[in-house]
C-alpha cells in the first residue's frame, strides 16, 4: 500500500516528542500481569479440576480458556489502563471467591515447584510472561490506544517498553548455558562435595579473579555515585563482581553481593568527562558506526546485565533446592536487594543521570534489576502461596523464543503494510491485535504439544 506524504508525517509526530512515564505506573502495569497470571489458573481449576484435561477437544478448550482469560485481558487493559484499579480489584475479587466456592486456591508457604532440577516452575512463568508481554506490545504500540508513556523514549526516560528490553535479558540469563552447565555438574557424581569447591564456570578466565578477596569486590549500589557511561559501569563493576562470582566457594556466596560497601571513589571517569553520553544520543551518523553506535555501545550495558542476570540464576538454582525455611530467608534477601536497588535507581534518576535505553547507563541498568528482582519474587510467591497448576499458554512461550519474535515481528510488518494503523479505531485495533495474539499463542501451543524445538544456532 502506497502511504501518502500525510500519513507518513503523521508517523513520525507519532513516534516523536514522547514523554516518559514513571517506575511506578511501569509496575503498575506488570502487576496486571501477576494477577491474570493467578486468574487463569485458578478460572481452570474451576472448570476442570486440579489436573489438566487430556485429549485433543479437551486441549483445545483449554486452550481458548486460557486465552480469552490471560491474553485477552492483557490486550484490553492497555485500551482500558485508566480504569486500571477497577479492573484489576474486579479480577482478584473474582479470585478470592474462587477460592472459597471451588476449592482451596491458596495455600501456605511452600517451596517452589519444580518440573526437574534444571526447570523451576516460576522462572518459566516470569520467562513466558514476558515474552507475551513483548509480544503485545511489538503490534500495539503501532496504534493509538497504546499508551504512549508506555513506549520506548526517545533519549532519556523510564518507559513500559524501554524496561522490557533489559528484562528479556535478564530473563534469558537466568537460564544461560554457564548456569546450565553449573546446574549439571551440581547433580552429577563427581560433584557431590561441591559445597567445598569452587566454581568453575568461567575456569576459562584468569585464575587470579580467585585470589580477589570477595568483599572488595565494585559494588552496582555504589556504581550510581559516579560512573554515569555503560563502559565504565561493566569494566569498574558488573564484570569483576560476575566473573568472580563463579569463581569463589559457593558457601561465601550471599544476595547481598549487590549491596557490600567498597568505596570506590577514586576511580577514573574519563568517558563521562569527555562527552561520550552526548556522543551516544547526536544525530551524527557519518560512517557505518556512527549510524550504529547507540546499539553498539548498549551492547556492553546489556553484557553486564547479562553476567548479573546468571550470577542470580545460580543464586535461584543453589537455593530453591535448599531446604524451605532458607528458601523463606533467601526470598526476603531477595526483597530487601530488590528495595535498595529501587532506592539507587531513583536517586540516580533524580540527581546524576536519567535512565537511558539508548546508552544503557547505570541508572537504566539498576531499574532493570529492580524490575527484574521484583517479577521474580512475585511469581515465585504466586508459585509458593497457591496450588493452582502452571500456566500452559506461559510455558509454551519459555520455547522457541527467537521464532516467536521473528514471527511476532513479521506479523508486524504485514499488519503495518495492509492498514494504516493511525488510522483504525480501538475496537478495531483491539481485534486486530487479539487475532494477531491468536496466531502467536496458538503457534506456541502447537510447537510445544509437538515437542518442536527451533534453533537458529
């Protein structure tokens, strides 16, 4: 379709000029996400009992239970997000009086489920709840009713989506190949005294990382005082604290690696001083690296997360199969990590440098890991305080991710090329989009009752 020059200068004032939105109304969004999250179970249980129904036609209904009470909702409170509080008191009532009229939903503090010791239950909700989450938002952001707070800032700002980015990191991190690899030796026979050994997941790196005494390890809280550029952050914090990490017998291992003080101060900030955050965000794009050097020097912002996200998956693995008063404490360890990283965020993002998706900075990199740190917990508590099975529409998103944005992006772009999205009224754009959602969830479910697994490397 041939777009005219109004609609496309319509686009680019869509897309220009966007004003952030805050942590809290970014929260306040997700935890729509938690509560659907233990709506649709508990609405199956209703329906079907504490066990999944077998069978094709049984399946299938399921299926579309699922759908119309998890996806669908998620897709309607972005049209609907001023009558947030509404909507979502009505769900969890909803769910309350399931649980007194159809049996027992909630229950008491209980380790997590797991399906196998290299597979914990809520990791693949928070993993599959995000994927959905991105899924909707690659189409709906296209159309006026998405909230434009919630999409990604231009330069500098919190956004739904500019948090989501570093979240999906994260969230593949936590089941990374090095943390794989650790979860395998853990359940091996020639690891069973590895209370006493140190790790060797990085043994590719320099040995002398061993000899570095623990507490004099950079420490992120302590990054927001001063190192503003993603180069400095990863290279004074994020990647001694993650390669040694691996590295030191796992009893000195504690959460509060995020939160031990060494000062630091003295350390050099010559990147900031020269201008490199300006650099980052200018219109220059004379050469091939200038026309990409946002995405290239966030590469190194999205690494430390990266390292950080597998350390705190390890930390999930070693604990979950610890005994249930330790998981009790790691999870309020977990809480109170969660608390100071939001604190560093905010006086970060208030006094030294805004959050910023285009340079990952320090401040950007402790509101993911505030995010981050916070859905795992919620769903871990969803996992430890009901008895309602897992969501199958999330899990069969925990597979085939790659595929699942490759075709979620494709989906994008055929949509953009047959309407004018600017254009189409809500009703409209919601059906579209629940289609749209239709087709990738259904897709999901396909491959994951087949046991196909895509992999592109």
């Amino acid at each position: 379709m041939k777009r005219s020059e109004e609609y496309r200068q319509l686009q680019i004032e869509f897309v220009t000029g966007l004003k952030e939105s805050t942590f809290w109304e970014v929260e306040k969004l997700t935890l729509f996400f938690y509560i659907s999250t233990l709506f649709s179970p508990s609405l199956i249980q209703v329906l079907f009992g504490n066990r999944y129904p077998e069978g094709k036609a049984k399946r299938v209904s399921l299926f579309i239970v699922e759908f119309l009470s998890f996806a669908l909702p998620n897709i309607l409170i972005l049209a609907f997000s001023d009558y947030f509080l509404i909507i979502t008191s009505a769900i969890f009532l909803l769910i309350v009086l399931f649980h007194f009229l159809k049996g027992p939903i909630f229950c008491s503090f209980k380790r997590p489920a797991k399906h196998d010791e290299k597979f914990i239950v809520f990791i693949g909700s928070f993993r599959g709840a995000l994927v959905l989450c991105t899924a909707i938002s690659i189409l709906a952001v296209d159309f006026h009713f998405f909230p434009r707070k919630f999409a990604k800032t231009e330069d500098y700002g919190i956004s739904h989506m500019d948090i989501g980015v570093g979240t999906f990191v994260m969230s593949n991190a936590l089941v990374s190949q090095p943390v794989r690899e650790y979860v395998s030796n853990m359940f091996s026979s020639t690891h069973q005294n590895d209370e006493h050994q140190p790790k060797r997941i990085f043994a590719n790196f320099d040995n002398r990382l061993t000899s570095i005494t623990f507490n004099k390890v950079s420490e992120l809280s302590r990054a927001c005082l001063g190192i503003w550029c993603p180069l400095e952050f990863f290279c004074f914090t994020c990647l001694p604290k993650s390669l040694l990490f691996f590295n030191i017998p796992s009893r000195h291992t504690q959460i509060f690696w995020f939160i031990r003080r060494y000062p630091f101060s003295h350390l050099p900030n010559p990147l900031s001083k020269f201008g490199l955050a300006e650099w980052i965000l200018s219109d220059q794009r004379r050469n091939l690296f200038e026309a990409n050097k946002d995405g290239a020097c966030s590469l190194v912002g999205y690494l430390a997360l990266f390292l950080i996200g597998s350390n705190l998956g390890y930390l999930i693995l070693k604990n979950v199969r610890s005994k249930q008063k330790s998981w009790k404490a790691f999870t309020l360890k977990l809480v109170a990590t969660d608390i100071l990283l939001f604190v560093c965020a905010a006086l970060s993002h208030a006094y030294i440098q805004k959050s910023s998706r285009k340079m990952v900075n320090c401040t950007y990199c402790l509101f993911v890991l505030s995010n981050s740190i916070l859905s795992i917990v919620c769903f871990s508590l969803i996992d430890s305080f009901t008895v309602t099975p897992q969501h199958q529409l999330q899990s069969s998103f925990t597979k085939n991710q790659l595929p699942r944005f490759l075709f979620a992006n494709l989906l994008t772009g055929l949509i953009n090329i047959c309407f004018e999205t600017l254009y189409i009224n809500n009703l409209l754009s919601a059906i579209i989009l629940s289609i749209y959602m239709l087709l990738l969830t259904s897709s999901a479910q396909i491959l994951k009752n087949l046991n196909i697994n895509l992999k592109f490397w």
